[in-house]
C-alpha cells in the first residue's frame, strides 16, 4: 500500500515528465497523419431478393444468405475486377504492376459484408481522389446489377440497391484526430511507465532550477525549495 502511495506521489510530481510526453507523442502522430496520402470512401447497401416466392421465409433467408456469401467472393475475384475496371475506364496498373499487388490492392479498396442474416450486402470502396472514388463505385455497382448473375449463376436472385452511394467528404484514412488522441493516451502511459521504472530521477528531468547567490556567497537553488551554504 505504501509503495502504490509513493507511486501515485511521484506521478503528481512528475507532471511535467507526462506533459511533455503527452505532446510529443500527440505532434509525431499528428505530423505523420498529415503526410499520409488521404483516401476518400463510400458506402452503397444492395438488396438480394428472391425471384421463387413459393419457399418458406426460413429458406428463403438462409437462400440470401448463401448468395451473399457467394457475392462477397464474386466482388474479390479477378474476373468482376476486370469487368469493373473496363467499366470505369481503367487499366490493370491502377492497383499494382503484378498480378498479385492488382489482387491484393484491389480487395483493400473495395470491401463487402454482409448485414447479418437481412439478405442485404454493404460495399465500401476507397480510393486516394474522391473523382477516382466516385467513378469506380459507380462502375462496381453497375456491373453488380447488370451482371451479377453471369458471375454467381443463380438466376433466381436479383440485386436491387437500397441506400447510397453515400460519398464521404473527409478521408476514411487516416483520421487525424483518432490518431492524435490515440497517441496522446499511448504517450501519458509511456511517461507513468518511466515514473514506475526511474523513481525520483523522472521527477528532476524537467525541473528548471536556478542558482543564485547573496553577497556572502550563500548559494540558494530552486529558489526557497533548497538552501546550501558553501564552506571555504
């Protein structure tokens, strides 16, 4: 009990240790968020609906289920990407060099899930210029609806969207003030972390003391908080 009360008093005289820290860590992140490219993004809901309406409404729902699943992988295919680059009218080279990186950047910018069991599919897509955004969701949208079935194969679906596109005017990423409140947490822990581990010294490395001396030579530092008299 004794050593959480000396622990506690050194934090409180360590405030200036946490301050310090707390805005370094808070301008680093702030600096590095700043020059991070910004990716802009929106948000699009679709509707699987059920052309055979003689099935009970437990297979009908466990049906929109399947086929979302089924959609989910029809996006992050190469086939439905090459569909919606041809009609946006872009280029393999808009998501990497190699095959590989095009796969792989192309499944960071466009993300599908599913809203639980309602049948209904959530696209996001991310791009670094809000235009670009704009263009490709409108082009993944268009061929989801248009030619979903030739990629799922199930012609007793259809595809209606619901909600959006919703374009959002502030970047996805990175977001400036989560980052710098995250780091402005992370920084008033490393400095308790420094209290626990150096004891008393953290409480000096920001401590500005000053000596002077009177005209018999009595040297006063820190002003009344110490007092020492040279002997000659």
């Amino acid at each position: 009990m004794d050593n959480k009360e000396i622990s506690f008093s050194m934090i409180a005289k360590s405030w200036r240790t946490i301050v310090v820290s707390v805005v370094v860590f808070s301008a680093v992140a702030f600096f590095v968020s700043t020059i991070i490219a910004p990716q802009y993004g929106s948000e699009t809901q679709v509707l699987i609906l059920q052309k055979n309406i003689d099935i009970d409404a437990y297979r009908a729902t466990k049906s929109s289920e399947f086929a979302g699943e089924v959609l989910k992988r029809v996006v992050s295919s190469s086939d439905f990407m090459t569909g919606a680059l041809e009609r946006a009218g872009e280029t393999y080279q808009k998501y990497g060099e190699t095959p590989e990186d095009q796969m792989k950047n192309w499944n960071k910018a466009v993300g599908v899930s599913t809203l639980g069991s309602t049948g209904i599919l959530k696209i996001e897509v991310s791009d670094f210029s809000k235009k670009d955004d704009r263009k490709m969701t409108e082009a993944i949208i268009g061929e989801l609806l248009e030619n979903g079935a030739k990629y799922h194969g199930n012609e007793n679906i259809t595809l209606k969207k619901i909600g959006g596109p919703v374009y959002f005017n502030d970047p996805i990423f990175p977001v400036i003030w989560l980052n710098v409140a995250i780091a402005a947490i992370a920084g008033f822990f490393f400095s308790i972390g420094l209290v626990f581990l150096f004891g008393e010294r953290v409480v000096n490395w920001f401590t500005i003391r000053n000596n002077s001396y009177d005209a018999l030579g009595n040297s006063f530092s820190g002003g009344t908080f110490e007092y020492r008299r040279d002997s000659f």
